[in-house]
C-alpha cells in the first residue's frame, strides 16, 4: 500500500523493541525482548548489563519485526528511536542501529521522547485524540507530571525527588523477600492482604503547593515496620499473612499519593483528561482507585492494556507526528539520558 511505514526502536532501559506502525497508526508488528531475567538477581536493572543485552538483542528484535510485519528492510520509509531519556549505554545502541539503518536505506530519522511516547499510548490504544491532558508516567525510572499541550510538546510539572514509584515497589519487595520484579509480586501479595493493619506515611500528599512525590521515605517506614530494628536480614521472621498485610498497607499508601496528586494536577490545570502511561500503570489498586476518582470528580482517564503501559516500540508511532510536521533529524543526533525540564 501507499502508507508510510515507519520502524520504531525501542532502548531506553532494559527492554529491546522494535515495531512496525503505518502513518495511519496501523501496528503491523510489536517485538519486545524483555532482560527481566538477566536483572532480576539483582533486584534492579543493572546498565552495564542492560547495554551489552541490547547489543546481542537489537538486531534480531528488528529482523523479527520487519519480518512479522511481511515486509523487507527496503520496504521501509522511516526509522525513529527513543533518544531521551534513560540509561545512556542503552540509548546509544538504540541509536546507533537507527542511524545504521538510516545510512544504508537512504531513509530519514525520527526523534522519540520516551516519555511523551509513554502518554501516547493512550491516544494509540483508545483511538482517540487526548491531547491536551495530564500525563502520569509511573515506572520503574520514573514518576513525573507532565502538562501536556500536544502529543510531541509537554511540560514537566513535578514528579518524584528520590525514588520512582516502580523503584518503591520493588525495594518493598525485596525487603519482603517478594520476587523482581516487584510490582507484580506486591500486587498479588496485597490482594490477599489488610491494607488497614499498617499505617505507613503519604509523603508529601497533604502539601497542595506542590506536584511531587518521595517514596523513599515511604520504604524506609516500611522497613522499620516490618523489622522494628531495620535490619534487612530477618525476613523470614514474617508470617505469610503479614507479609501480604505489609504489602497492602504499602500499595494503599503509594496509591493514595498517586491518586491525590493526580487529582491535584488536575485542579491546577484546569485539564479535563488523565493519562496514564509505565509499569505501575499495570496495579490493579491503582486502576480501580483511578477509575473511582475521574468518576466522581467527572474527568476522563486512559490507561492503556498493559503491553503498551511498559516499555515498548508501538508508542514510538508518535514520531508519525514528527513525520508530519516534516521534523526530520539528522544523522548526528545524540542521546539526552537525563530529563529535559
Ligand atoms: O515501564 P516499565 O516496564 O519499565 C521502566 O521502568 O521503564 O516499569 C517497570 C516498573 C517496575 O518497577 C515494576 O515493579 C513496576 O513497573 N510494575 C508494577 C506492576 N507491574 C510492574 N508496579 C505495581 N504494580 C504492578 N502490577
Ligand atoms: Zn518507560
């Protein structure tokens, strides 16, 4: 057919993508391979490893995804790529292949920032235009605010000042002696358990003057909590109906944060729409007390299905819109890793 075929690449962090979106948002093929596993002994994403991973992995994720697409390499009339932010030896094999590409097909290069990536998804996944709105992008690497005017221009209006709300998940994880990663793992603990029996703190949640969150506080009361002595050594010292108690209690109070500053955010704005986007979007708490609050305070949310809230190539289609506005990148475009405020 005639439309644009654009591949978007994927690097930010620990997961290699690639997809293949028409200029009509048409998705003809998603890969992700995930690191998960070579992480996990470690609790966290470790990015020397995360880099080298990316290296063995890109070019067979692309090969797949041009492939599951039914098209050849020369079929293409695009590449964009994740260029900010995230890990930089990540972002640089991401790059480095875009660029590649680019060379050896004669195609232009597209820009994508991740983030904006992450709340595009929500225009992906409902068909819908939702822009403008608040986007909420709650992952392992970050927890952020961002005032978004339109799909490829926001705002950063506040967000962690220590550990992502992912991060927070998966340290109270591994204090519980849960599995990585932890978010996952904290879900399914909590459903079996009394998120009343312990009361942690809401850092931040009362100061309306402002937008942030800090859950590293938030880990360092459960800790306290659970071992009086905060000597992480003893956990199989806990009952099975205390560890899933303590989850509970800890997932309430993150969500409790989340919920109000989005409400927050909100007000402030004066913006009708919520979007959500990252890892933390998949909780299941998070979902249910979101949906209840836009209920009641009348705003309209979107949280994608779960395969396009973490990390993936799909939402990479929001280059779509670089393409139209003819913002083109040339071949020494660098990473940025850090946030852009
Ligand atoms: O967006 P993501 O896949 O990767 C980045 O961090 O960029 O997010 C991963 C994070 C991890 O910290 C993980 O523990 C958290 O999202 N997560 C969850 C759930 N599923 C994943 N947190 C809470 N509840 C979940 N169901
Ligand atoms: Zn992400």
């Amino acid at each position: 057919s005639d439309d644009v075929k654009l591949l978007a690449l994927e690097t930010t962090c620990d997961e290699t993508a690639a997809a293949v979106i028409t200029d009509q948002l048409e998705v003809l093929s998603s890969v992700v391979a995930s690191q998960e596993d070579l992480h996990q002994q470690f609790g966290g994403v470790v990015p020397e490893i995360a880099s080298r991973a990316h290296v063995e992995k890109i070019l067979p994720v692309i090969d797949q995804a041009v492939r599951k697409a039914e098209l050849k390499l020369s079929d293409l009339d695009a590449v964009a790529v994740a260029n900010t932010p995230g890990l930089s030896g990540s972002l640089l094999v991401g790059l480095t292949a875009a660029k590649a590409l680019c060379l050896a097909l004669d195609v232009p290069l597209l820009a994508v920032n991740h983030l904006q990536a992450h709340v595009y998804a929500c225009k992906l996944a409902s068909g819908r235009d939702v822009f403008p709105c608040i986007g909420m992008i709650v992952s392992g690497g970050h927890s952020n605010f961002y005032r978004c005017t339109a799909a490829t221009d926001f705002t950063l209006i506040g967000g962690t000042i220590d550990d992502a709300a992912g991060e927070a998940f998966d340290k109270v994880a591994s204090l519980l002696g849960l599995p990585y990663p932890g978010g996952p793992a904290i879900g399914k603990a909590a459903a079996k358990g009394d998120g009343k029996r312990f009361r942690f703190p809401r850092p931040l949640l009362d100061d309306k003057s402002r937008l942030d969150f800090s859950f590293s506080g938030l880990k360092t009361a459960v800790r306290y909590q659970v071992h009086g002595t905060g000597k992480l050594d003893d956990t199989t010292q806990l009952d099975e109906q205390t560890v899933c108690d303590v989850a509970a209690s800890f997932q309430e109070a993150v969500v409790d944060c989340l919920v109000g500053k989005a409400e927050l955010a909100l007000q402030q704005s004066g913006y009708q729409t919520l979007c959500v986007g990252g890892g933390v979007a998949a909780n299941g708490r998070l979902r249910e007390r979101l949906e209840e609050s836009a209920a009641k305070q009348g705003y309209e949310l979107f949280i994608p299905p779960m395969s396009l809230c973490t990390d993936n190539a799909v939402m990479g289609a929001i280059a779509i819109e670089r393409w139209k506005e003819g913002k083109f990148e040339s071949l020494d475009l660098d990473i940025s890793p850090g946030l852009e405020r």
